[in-house]
C-alpha cells in the first residue's frame, strides 16, 4: 500500500507541503546559474561560541591505558593547530590511584606519531615507524615529586614499517603485534616484495574474487597478520627486542585484525597462546560477515583451532581470562547481518564447553574484560542513546556446550553501572577497580575509575533469583580534564531527551539541543535543524563527535534536533531489525512523528525557516524527503553527505555486498530487491523533487561511491534546483582532514544561511 498520502492525513501536515522551485513536470532546458547571495559569510565566533574552528582545533585524547600495577595510565593525545598546519601527536602520563592523585601529569610529543604501551609498572614503550622498520623506545617514569620521565632509549627494532596493535605481556615478555603481509606470511621478505611490487612496470590491478577495493583502499597483494616478538630487561638494566619474530599465524590463511577497523579488539594473548577473531577463510569476503575465532600457541608449534561453531554470524572483542583458562567474545547469530545482537559467549578452555551467556539480554556487548580474580565480566554496551558499563558474573560451566544454557538472571542479565555518557577503553585493575574513559555531548574523552566493586560484586553474586533487579551507585571519580579549560564559558547544551510515538505505537527517542541564545516563550525566534543519523543501524547518542557535533550547530543558532528513528541501535534488537527491507517507511513515520511533537512542544522554532542534514543512511533520507514534500517537513535546504541515490546501483557498487544484500532483501537483480527498489529508490522520485540541496562527497568512499552524489547533483542541475556540490578527492566515507573539515562546516553552514539565515528572512 502507498503510504505517503494517508501519513499526511494521520500527522496533519498537508498545510506544510514544500513548494517546487520549478513544477517537477517540467525541467528547464540548462542548469540554474544560482547567484552566491552571502559572499559575506562567516562563522559566529567569540570567546563564549563554540565555533568550527574551535572544534577541529580542540586536543582529542584517547582512551587511557593503565600501568600493570593500575598507579598511572597513557593517554594518546592529539592536536592540530591551524597557525602550524600541524597535527601534534603526544601522551599524558597521569595518576590513576589515590595514592598519587596530586602529582602533575608528565607530557610528551611525539615529532613522528606512534604507538606506545606498558613494559612495566615504570617503563612504556614507544614505537615509530621508519622507512624499512619500526623503532623501539623506552620511557622510564619517576614518581619524585611530580611525574616526570627519561630521555628515550633506543631499544632495537621491528622488521615491519606498518607494526601496531601492540599487547605485551609482563610476565613472559612477549609481545604481539600486527604487520601487513603477503600470502606466503613472512615478515621478513615483505620489503623485498614491495619492491618489487611497485616495480613491476604496470598499474593494472586484477582481480579473481572480492574485495575488489574496501572501505577507502584498492585491495593489494597484502593483509594483517599476527607476530610475536621479545623485548626483555637484561641484568644490565636494559631493555631489549630479540631479533627472532615468531608468526603463529603463517600459512593459515587468517588475516587478523579484520579490516577496515579492527584493532587490538580483534586478539588477545596469554602466557602461552593467542585467541583472534578473522573471516572465515572458505567465504567470499564481500557478502559474508561471518568470522570465526581462534586459538594458537604463541610458539606457532601447532595449527590454529577454532572455538566458534560454525555457525555464527561475525564475532568481536576477544579477551582471556587471567588465569588464561577461559575465552570469552561477542558474537552475532546471522552470517550477512552486521547489526544483529551480539552475545557474549565463553569458551572453557579445560573442559573444553562453549556457551552464550546473554541469550536472554535485548542488548548488544562491546568491550569485555574479566575482572582481576576472573569472578566477573565488565563490559560496555549500548542503552536508550548512552553507552554504560555493566557487570556481569562468570557463569559457572555448563557440562556440554550451549547456546541456552540454564544460568540464572544473575549470571546472563547484565547490572549496570553507569549511566549516562558513552564509556570505552574498559580495563580492570587491581584493588577491585575498573578504569574507562567516557565521553559525552559537551565533552571529549576524560578517564575515570571506579573504587570499591568487591562490595558490588558481593551484592550481585548473593542475589536470589526473583529478587528485583540490582541498581547500584557505582561512583565513578574523573581523573583527567582535557578540554575542561578550552570548552569553559562555552555553554554547552548537554542534550535533552524526549520521548514520542512512532510507527507502529512505539516509543522512540530523540535529543534537542537548543540554540545560544534561546529563551522560552520566544516565538519563531530560532530555526531549526533536523540531522538525521547513519548507519542505518546507528543511533545518535550521548557521545562527543569531531564530525557530526550538534552543538557546534547550535552555537550557530539553530535548534539542533536529533531523532533515533526505526533501526537505531541501542533501543532492542526488534527495533534495530525493524528498519531492514523497509527504508523509505517507519523510520519516516517516526521522523515525521517526532518533528511535529517538537514542533508542537517549542514554539520557539521557525518551522519556516528548517533545514535538514545527512549522512549516509541520513544522505539517503534526505534524497527520501526531497522526492516525498507530501511529509510536509517544509525543510528551505538540504545536505546530502555520502548518501545513496540510486538502491540499486549502490547493490553493484559498494564493498560489502551483505550490506545491500540484507537491508534490500536480497541482490539488486533479485525479484524481491528490484521490488523495493522500485518502490524506495530516491532516484525513482526525482520528479518530485523542490529543495535546494548540497551535495556533498569524498572520492575515496568506496561504501558509497561519489557517483552517487554527482548523480543526485546532475538530477537537481537540470531541473533548474538551487544546488551545490562539493567533492573531497582524499575522503573517505568521514571527512577526517582538518583543512577539509573546516570547508566542510563552512559550506553546510553557509549554504543554511543561504536560505533561513536571518539575513534571508523578507
């Protein structure tokens, strides 16, 4: 059924239709010549604005890393600087335990980037890429006074440019790490390889499978593999890296970590193996997710042996036990689906039993760690648009291996510990503490720890069943301040939530965030923004962003409105699913649902003078609306970043096939995917469209190829539509250059000014 015309009679939007520039019969015979109207324009900057500018320029810490004795912690720092063109890529070395809280954190920056990780309770390593290796340097800390550290030590070398994701091990030594390799697996002719690689005399690539190109890279002859390496501390006191590298990995045919994002999340390593999670070997990469996970000693005297089924869907955050007799991971159910629920499943590594252990839970786990005494899980995972900490405990074994095994609510139903924010880089310490970072809408990452979980542990472990669900007060004490001086006297907006009905009778979520300025009663005084999230199984949440900041757009003054519609992630998995095969209808019903209730609920906004942006996901709803003005949105502009156009094209020509392949019901050439393609294809309504759009896209995001956006733009030229289109050449599917993300938010901005600024206004 056509469900665009009753959805205006059920939201009472039919007096709010957008006017056609041109009537959509009828395209002129050449391109609008669209005069620029603010040659003029600049951002709002003052001491108390928090501007673009001040966005690309803030530092960006990292997650912190605690010490082996949990005393102090790393954290990664970086800056760019406009007036040197420079990004300055540093660390903080700070307190993290009582003990030691009013001693001055040391700073150290880095000329050439790098990695760095802990060797021992006073000494870190740094490790920087050369020209043919990686260098190995060594930082001593002293806790005289303040913290303060020595003159790096050059300590030896890694035979690989490209060495990272490092996880050392204090007890044996060892260190793993991650290089890029060719098939053979050896570490040691990769240069030689090159060389003769980039000398071959053609730039031809050929391919005989997928992927052809991924994410922002053409796929070469090379992949990431696992090595092991020794650095040790002699009698003389000094450090040292053993030239003998060992590959576990060599002639397995793994590649670990997964690309284009996996990291130290993807392994993990005791005393004596490695567990890893790759792509199974015998599946086409393009449109199979399914990975599987394995072990290997660190020696590499054995084959690697899997732990998953065989049955499992792709699989993530693979961690030991201490005692390194347990693995434990996430893992999703259906091969082909990146979004389904991930589980947490543990394998006993002595009774040789795998089983899930948050069969039951409607929430999806991200990082694990067990705890100290390996008694407990701890583990991040998403809720109502904020990312918490929970504990879990370690179920005791079941006597065969199951996916539903009888535990309890206490050893399958997460407690949460947090409650607002987003956390990551999850860690535990000694003392019965854990160690995160946590980020939010008015702020960058700070490091936190909590105190004192014997007693929580004891209070979960001692729950009768049937008794109501814990909710304990962990106190989280922030350790750092980054950007607490910079972002003072800003005003941040910290986000309100509300809550409406959408399609189908469902509660759904959204965030406002109101303009500088704002004052309650004021009418029409603001206008309003609608941004609208990727994915589309993503979710706008409480969470700092150095791309998609609201509140740089509400320091510009516009109320920010932000909607977690159908599909959105971190509300339960059938509201996730929901959205699959189904694009252009409920997420649509709960856009126009809650843009209404806010509409309805502050007057203050300018309902004539409302703009709307996208990406991806969010690229293709704002080509959606732009062909549907029976929504009665009444957007003036639009931005369409990385978005999709044409469904059916984008089944040929993205990376991940599985993608199209499971929200498209199927391959592009499919009865069921032509079908919805026909029906929800933005390129399928260009006759409709009305609204002035920027179009915006980067040439190396190869998820949705820049075509997408030319062609949207040659739509909107020749029906005479006021537009623009703006392509970075060195982008991906993010716009991550610091020079390009200050043009990007000059011409989003300045194109909304174009058309509601108050300048515009007759």
């Amino acid at each position: 059924m056509n469900m665009r015309f009753p959805l205006v009679a059920y939201f009472g939007l039919a007096s709010q239709l957008q006017v056609p520039v041109n009537p959509p019969s009828q395209p002129v015979s050449s391109p609008a010549k669209m005069a620029d109207q603010n040659p003029d324009f600049a951002f709002k900057e003052a001491a108390d604005i928090f501007s673009p500018k001040d966005l690309v320029q803030l530092g960006r810490p990292g997650a912190a890393v605690a010490s082996p004795d949990g005393d102090l912690a790393i954290v990664s720092y970086s800056q760019y600087s406009f007036q040197d063109k420079k990004n300055e890529k540093s660390v903080y070395i700070l307190p993290i335990s009582s003990s030691y809280s009013k001693k001055k954190p040391a700073h150290i920056t880095f000329d050439k980037g790098g990695e760095t990780f802990w060797l021992s309770s006073r000494t870190f390593a740094h490790v920087v890429a050369d020209d043919d290796d990686s260098k190995v340097y060594t930082y001593d800390v002293s806790l005289d006074g303040h913290i303060t550290t020595s003159e790096s030590a050059h300590i030896g070398s890694i035979p690989a440019k490209d060495a990272g994701n490092f996880k050392y091990n204090t007890k044996t030594g060892n260190l793993v790490f991650s290089a890029n390799v060719y098939e053979d697996g050896d570490l040691s002719n990769v240069k030689e390889k090159d060389k003769a690689w980039d000398e071959r005399g053609t730039t031809a690539l050929v391919y005989d499978d997928t992927y052809v190109r991924h994410w922002d890279v053409w796929q070469g002859k090379k992949g990431p593999q696992l090595f092991v390496a020794k650095i040790t501390k002699g009698d003389n006191g000094k450090w040292s890296v053993a030239e003998d590298i060992k590959s576990p990995l060599k002639g397995s045919g793994h590649y670990s970590p997964v690309e284009p994002f996996g990291g130290t999340d993807d392994f993990d390593a005791s005393e004596d193996y490695i567990a890893y999670t790759a792509k199974d070997p015998d599946l086409p990469n393009a449109w199979h997710t399914k990975q599987n996970v394995y072990i290997v000693p660190i020696s590499g005297y054995d084959r690697p042996k899997a732990l998953t089924s065989g049955q499992q869907g792709a699989t993530h955050s693979v961690v030991f036990s201490n005692s390194g007799t347990k693995v434990a991971w996430t893992e999703l159910d259906k091969d082909g689906y990146e979004s389904d629920r991930a589980k947490i499943v543990i394998f006993d590594l002595k009774k040789l039993v795998r089983f899930t252990v948050t069969q039951h839970w409607d929430r999806s786990a991200g990082e694990l760690v067990f705890s100290k005494d390996d008694k407990f899980l701890y583990l991040t995972a998403g809720e109502h648009a904020r990312v918490k900490v929970f504990a879990l405990p370690v179920a005791p074994t079941p006597d065969q291996p199951t996916t539903h095994p009888k535990l309890g609510k206490k050893y399958s139903i997460p407690v949460a510990l947090t409650n607002d924010k987003a956390a990551s880089g999850l860690q535990a310490l000694p003392n019965g503490r854990i160690l995160f970072s946590q980020s939010s809408l008015t702020s960058p990452n700070n490091a936190y720890v909590v105190n004192g979980l014997e007693k929580l542990q004891e209070k979960i472990l001692t729950q009768q069943e049937g008794q109501e669900a814990l909710k304990p007060e962990a106190i989280a004490e922030k350790v750092t301040a980054f950007a607490e001086e910079e972002l003072s006297g800003k005003h941040l907006s910290e986000g309100e939530e509300f809550w409406f009905r959408g399609a189908d009778g469902k509660h759904v979520q959204g965030w406002t965030l109101k303009p500088k300025g704002w004052k309650e009663g004021q009418k029409k005084q603001h206008p309003g923004l609608l941004l609208i999230h990727g994915g589309p199984q993503g979710a706008w949440e409480d969470q700092w962003s150095t791309r998609w900041n609201p509140n740089v757009f509400a320091q510009q003054g516009y109320f920010v409105i932000m909607i977690n519609p159908t599909g959105s992630t971190t509300f339960g998995q059938d509201f996730t699913d929901a959205i699959a095969e189904d694009w252009g209808g409920k997420p649509f019903v709960d856009l126009i649902a809650g843009w209404k209730y806010i509409l309805t609920k502050h007057p203050e906004i300018d309902a004539d003078r409302a703009v709307a942006a996208g990406a991806s996901w969010g690229g293709y709803a704002i080509n959606w609306i732009q062909g549907h003005p029976e929504f009665g949105f009444n957007f003036k502009a639009l931005v369409c970043h990385d978005g999709v156009f044409d469904s059916t094209y984008n089944g040929y020509s993205t990376d991940e096939l599985f993608f199209f392949n499971h929200e498209w019901g199927g391959r592009p050439w499919e009865p069921k995917s032509k079908a919805l393609s026909e029906k929800m294809s933005p390129a399928n309504f260009v006759s409709k469209w009305s609204t002035p759009q920027l179009l915006i896209h980067g040439s190396k995001d190869y998820r949705l190829p820049e075509t997408e956006g030319i062609g949207a733009f040659h739509a909107l030229q020749q029906l005479g539509i006021p537009s623009r289109l703006v392509i970075f050449p060195d982008e991906n599917h993010w716009v991550l250059n610091p020079g390009n993300s200050l043009k990007w938010h000059y011409e989003v901005l300045k194109w909304f000014d174009q058309f509601v600024g108050e300048k515009r206004v007759e």
